[in-house]
C-alpha cells in the first residue's frame, strides 16, 4: 500500500490477512467498469505558439493533479472554487474506484498543467460531462479541452449524446450559444438541481469544423514531454487565474 | 434591412437627414417632415458579429451600412447569406 | 495661462481587480500624491474619470465618495464622463483648472471595474455609446462599428489580416514587459492567425475582427497630480509638463459620416494638441493609441499625422512602432494588453507617457531619452477624441 499525502490516518501496515479481507469487501464497492476505448493523443498550438498536448490522464496521475487543484479551492471568482472541490472528489472518486466509467483528459505545456476536462459513460450511448478546469489562462484551453471532451464522447465512445450542465453561467451561456446545446430536462444530471442540457451527435459534427482542433498523431518526442505532470509553482498559477480573464468588450 | 423607421427632410432646404437631429445640418432648419426609408442601396461595409449584449440567442447576427439610392446610408440588420461590399440590397 | 507639470503619477494593477472601484481608486491616488512628494500642500480639486459605476458598482458621486476616503475637505470635485475617453477629458478639465490659475494642485483620477457585471453586460453597456435608435436598437455594439470600419478600411487600404495580427503580437510582446498588464502573454503569428488551430484560438468577434484584435474587459485606475509649472519647482524637479490638449467631436451615428473610413475628429485632436504644443508629429518620440482594436492603432497612426494614409500598415510592418523602432506606439502594450478598463484609460495613457519621458518605464522603456509624448484617447467610435502632448522635463 503506498501512502500519499492524503493517507492522513496511515497507522500500522495490515497484514495478509487484514488486506484479504478487504479486498472482498473492496470488491464489493467497486463498480462494474464498462470497456473504454482510449483517447488519442492531440497536439494544438496555441495562440501563445506553445504546443499543449491534450491526452488521457492516468489514476497514477490524481495525485499530482489533486496537489495543483487543492489551492485552486480557495479562489472565490468565477467558480473556480466550486469545480476544483468537485473536480477533486471526482479525480479521487476516480482513483479510488468509487464512480463508474470516468474518465479524464488533460491539457499539458512541456510537461505543466494547462486544465483538466472529466466525464463519465452512463451507459454505451449516453455521457455526462463533468467539469472543465483552466489552469493557463487567456488562451481559450478551457474551450480547446471542452471540445476535447465531446471530441472523445462522441468519436473515439462511440456515444449518441453527452448531458451537460454548468456551474458558471457564462460558461453555461456561451456553450449554449456556440455549440448550439439543446434542452434535456426529463434527465436529471449527476452535478445537482440544475436540469441537463445536451449536446447530440448531429450537433457536434455541424459544430467539428469551427469548435474542434488539434493535430493527430503527436510526434513521439513531444508526447513523451507531457510526462510526468510537473507542478507549476503555485503561487504563479493563482495570481495567472485570478488576473487573466478572456472577455472582450 | 429596417421596416418602418422615417429619415427626416428638412422643409427649408429639402436636405435628407437620418437619424434626424435638432438643427438641420445644411441649413440649420428646424422643420422637418418624415420619409420612409425606402428602395434599394449600395451595401458599403458589414460584419458578422459574434459578440453580442445580452438577450441575444444567436450565435450572430449580419450587420452592414448601406447606402439608399435615395440619399441617406443606415446601418442595420443585413438579411442577405453572402454579403459583400459592392451588392445591392433592399431597404 | 500657465505652464502645467505631472507632479506624481500612481496606477494599480491592471486586469480583475481585488476591491471595490473606490478602494481601487484611493490605491491609484495615494501612488500619484506620495510620487509627488506635496507635502502639507492641499489638494484644491479632485477630477475623477469614469463611464459606468453607476450601472457596474452602484456608486453615482464618484468624485465625491473619493475625497471623502482620501480626506481632502474641502477640495471641490466632479465626475467627467466621456465614454472611453472619459480619461483624457478629465486630465483636460484638470490642466484647465491649474491653467486658468483657479487651481494649484489638482488630482486626476480614472477608474472603472468593468468586472463587477459579466461579459455580456459589459458589452451591454458600452454599447450604449451608439445612437440609441439608428445604431444600438439593431444590435449595434463597438466592435460591430470596428468591424464594419475594418472592413471598409482593409478593403481600400490593402490593409491584410496579418497586419491586424502584427499589431496585436507587438502589444502583447510589450504588455508581457509591464507587469501592471492585464494580459501578460505573448502571442504569435502561428498561434492567431497562420498554424492549423489558429480559428480556434482567435475566433471571429466581429468579422474581419477576431478575438486577439479586441482589447480585453479590465479593471485599473490611474492618477496624476498636477501642478503649475512654477509651483512644481518647489518639490518635484524637472516634472513632466502638458504642452498640449486638442479634442474634437464627430457624427455619432457612423454611416452619417462623409467619409467612414476617416476619423477626421482623430485628426483635428491631434492637430489641436500640436499647435497648443508648437510642435508636430515628427517631434514626437513615443505615442500611446488607443487600440481598442487592432485596426484603430493603424488609422490612428494615419489620421494623427505619424504616417501618411495607407502607410501605418507599413510602417507597422518595418518595424517602427515596434519598442526598439523609430516611433514606438503602445510600449506599455495599449489597451490590447495593458488593459483598457473604459473610463481610466486616458489617464493610465498619460501616466504611461509620463513614466517613459522620466525615464522610468523598467522592462518597456523605450530607449534613447525620449522627450516628447503623444496619447490619443478615442472616445465612442471616434466621435469624442481627445489627444494630449507631454514633453520631459528640461
């Protein structure tokens, strides 16, 4: 068993026995997983000429990810408290195997974090859409890994819809606008009281060609550069979210 | 383009204003009386504008300045699929 | 009339601001008054430049609640709104105020947190700088109006895309060396205009005009003390003085305009300010336009008298406005990446102009002692502009 920062109560090793036991009990709680098909990795240039790298995060990776969003929590503008505390359940929901079918993909500038995107599988032909994360602002990543997002429900699951709702009402706005999302109000999505909206594969497709980038296959080298996630400094990140924000008049 | 939106003549010197103003400004008149904004123009310039206030479900809407046959330019909401400087278009 | 110095300059941060548009305000005003070492001398009145607080902070009497926290009884105050050039009108009256020998020393200050509201409003309410019923009733906002004239303009100038863009990356290159920028990030020619993700990166806004050609939504204040040249010597030696203020007024509804590719109020400011100046624009070693969009920086450029009609792309091109050029334009990175939080701008122009003329502009001085200063500040679309010329101190 490897102890990570969030092990607060680590006590004694079990022994054999003690692990047996848990793991039928563990068993138990763990939900059956649908097959997934992987997300190819993509490479998009952004406005600043930096290559991100947007590829599949790993459960090894929720760790280092939860370090960079646990500071995020605390930032009380544009909801970025709100999705970083529940993003951060849902990556260690993730890691711990108590959701089904999530998934999480990651936008990655020489090896920093540049945001996160999650969602799950609720059966073969429906998503739901969890949260979008920017970490690098002021270059429209949160819109590059949201497309991300459908690109993977839509083309590499296989999936006939993705439920969506938002947590910041321009966010909401705007992808209402953009994509054009239509209403889906009999289904009651997983992030709360809000009804769901819905953005079907017919949508996706007319929206592809304007909403959707990136550069398939990644060269080698530059792939292997998005490994490991480094963590920014902190401090830099914080004041980089708080200040930049991407409106125009 | 508009529907029934009146540009102004100025009854002493006949010079077409739109929009109105206070002071005729060819000859300082104050009498005016209404002309229907109607006919056919010259589209002189256009955009396609994505930012938009609130209250605006559209992902855009087509905005140019035209200029009527009949004397006056106007801005409005263009109705055409392909503007282009230079086309014709109806008031 | 007399000589009038900037005795002290103060500005905040540029960008999302972390207090209300007063606290803001007294910040950007206690820099100017401590820059300026006044002593116990009294501040006889304050101007304050602001377009929207009373829709974006609910606070109408800005002037007034602005004493009252500096606590400088009995000083008399008002508010100048004059759109986005709100800035240089209020810096105008001020001049005026210690010109006329009514005043001694005088506080200009800007201010606007746009952010309180969302984006949407925000355009909202600068939209209302349109003809209600021939222009805004139609869906009319400012960059639709930037749009329009950046198409019609392109089209006869033989003005591309890509210079659009060059404007752009050379703001946001020097925005990245003022750290009080709104946005501090370089951006180039692959990323906003060439390279295959390019569309998505800098999407339409209002066609040809994408979203790296419009300047942000900021909040900022900026303050300056002013003084009579005389009284200056007393404290501040060798102060920056205004040497000239034009400002000129235009159609509001732009196609009433002979010309809509013209700014002729862009002209006759300029023209104003130069004469009141006894110079011209040859003299001048640094210029701050207002840049709300890419395309405005180019016509200014023209209409101000720096570079003959359809030469600003060019020149705009080899170089020269660029920080290291022969007339550097917006090194402070203009309202593209400084920020352009709408009422504050013309001042915060003027105190980035005062800064470069003493010398203290850091990691966007621009090189060579420069003496003399040129801001535009443009107001509506080109309706209300006003333009000021600083010379340093002698």
């Amino acid at each position: 068993m490897t102890r990570t920062l969030f092990d607060w109560d680590a006590g004694e090793p079990l022994t054999p026995e003690e692990e047996r036991m848990i793991d039928e009990l563990e068993a138990k709680l763990r939900p059956p997983a649908l097959p997934m098909a992987p997300y190819p990795p993509k490479a998009i240039t952004l406005a600043s000429g930096e290559v991100m790298v947007v590829r599949q995060a790993s459960t090894d990776e929720v760790d280092t990810m939860l370090r960079i969003i646990e500071p995020v929590m605390w930032l009380k503008r544009d909801f970025f408290d709100i999705v970083a505390a529940r993003l951060f359940g849902e990556l260690l929901a993730w890691k711990l195997h108590r959701v089904r079918n999530e998934y999480c993909l990651v936008g990655v500038v020489d090896g920093e974090l540049a945001g996160i995107v999650n969602g799950r599988l609720v059966d073969e032909k429906h998503g739901m859409s969890y949260h979008t994360l920017t970490l690098k602002r002021g270059l429209r990543v949160g819109a590059h890994l949201f497309a991300s997002k459908m690109e993977h429900h839509i083309e590499f699951l296989g999936q006939d819809e993705v439920w969506i709702v938002a947590e910041s009402p321009i966010g909401h706005r705007r992808w209402m606008i953009e994509y054009p999302l239509e209403e889906k109000f009999d289904v009651q999505h997983e992030l709360g009281g809000a009804p769901s909206w819905v953005l079907t594969r017919e949508t996706y497709f007319k929206a592809k060609e304007r909403l959707v980038s990136g550069t398939r296959p990644v060269p080698e080298e530059l792939l292997a550069r998005s490994w490991p996630i480094r963590e920014p400094d902190l401090r830099v990140m914080l004041v980089q979210v708080e200040d930049l924000l991407e409106s125009r008049i | 383009m508009a529907g029934t939106v009146d540009a102004a003549r100025c009854r002493a010197c006949a010079r077409l204003t739109y929009p109105t103003h206070y002071y005729c400004p060819a000859c300082g008149g104050r009498e005016f009386e209404p002309v229907p904004i109607e006919g056919e123009g010259t589209l002189l310039t256009w955009t396609r504008v994505h930012a938009l206030p609130l209250d605006y479900e559209q992902r855009y809407i087509t905005l140019g300045i035209v200029e009527l046959d009949m004397g006056i330019r106007a801005t409005g909401r263009l109705e055409m699929g392909d503007p282009a400087i230079g086309r014709r278009e109806r008031a | 009339m007399r000589d009038v110095a900037i005795v002290g300059v103060g500005s905040t941060q540029f960008g999302r601001a972390q207090w209300s548009l007063l606290k803001m305000m007294c910040e950007a005003s206690h820099d100017a008054i401590v820059d300026a070492a006044i002593g116990e001398r009294k501040i006889d009145a304050v101007y304050v430049a602001n377009m929207g607080s009373v829709r974006t902070s609910r606070q109408a009497g800005l002037a007034s609640a602005l004493v009252d926290r500096l606590n400088l009884f009995p000083a008399a105050a008002e508010v100048v709104e004059n759109g986005p050039a709100s800035g240089a009108s209020a810096v105008k009256h001020g001049v005026q105020a210690v010109a006329s020998g009514m005043c001694d020393l005088v506080l200009v200050c800007g201010g606007e947190r746009m952010n309180e509201v969302n984006a949407f409003d925000a355009t909202e309410t600068v939209s209302y700088l349109s003809h209600r019923y021939a222009e805004y009733v139609y869906g009319v906002t400012l960059p639709a109006l930037a749009g329009m004239f950046a198409r019609l303009y392109m089209d006869r100038h033989g003005v591309e895309p890509r210079h659009l863009a060059m404007v752009a990356i050379k703001n946001h290159a020097n925005g990245a060396r003022n750290r009080k920028a709104h946005l501090r990030i370089p951006v180039t020619m692959e990323g906003i205009l060439t390279g295959p993700d390019a569309f998505m990166n800098n999407p339409p806004v209002a066609e040809p005009l994408r979203f790296f050609d419009c300047c942000p939504v900021s909040d900022g204040s900026s303050a300056v003390l002013l003084a009579p040249a005389a009284l200056a010597a007393e404290f501040r030696p060798k102060p920056v003085l205004v040497a000239g203020i034009g400002q000129a007024t235009d159609c509001q509804a732009v196609h009433e305009r002979p010309d809509p590719t013209q700014l002729p109020a862009v002209r006759l400011a300029a023209e104003k300010a130069f004469a009141m100046a006894g110079i011209g624009p040859a003299d001048i070693d640094v210029a701050e336009l207002h840049d709300a969009f890419t395309i405005l920086e180019i016509a200014e450029s023209e209409e101000a008298g720096f570079f003959a009609p359809g030469e600003g792309a060019k020149a705009l091109e080899r170089g020269d406005t660029a920080l290291g050029g022969r007339l550097p334009i917006n090194p402070s990175g203009g309202l593209k990446a400084r920020g352009h939080p709408v009422g504050n701008t013309g001042v915060s122009q003027v105190v980035e102009l005062a800064l470069q003329l003493r010398g203290e502009a850091g990691d966007y001085q621009v090189a060579g002692n420069p003496e003399r200063g040129f801001a535009l500040n443009f107001g509506g679309f080109g309706n209300n502009v006003v333009a000021t010329v600083l010379k340093g101190g002698v």
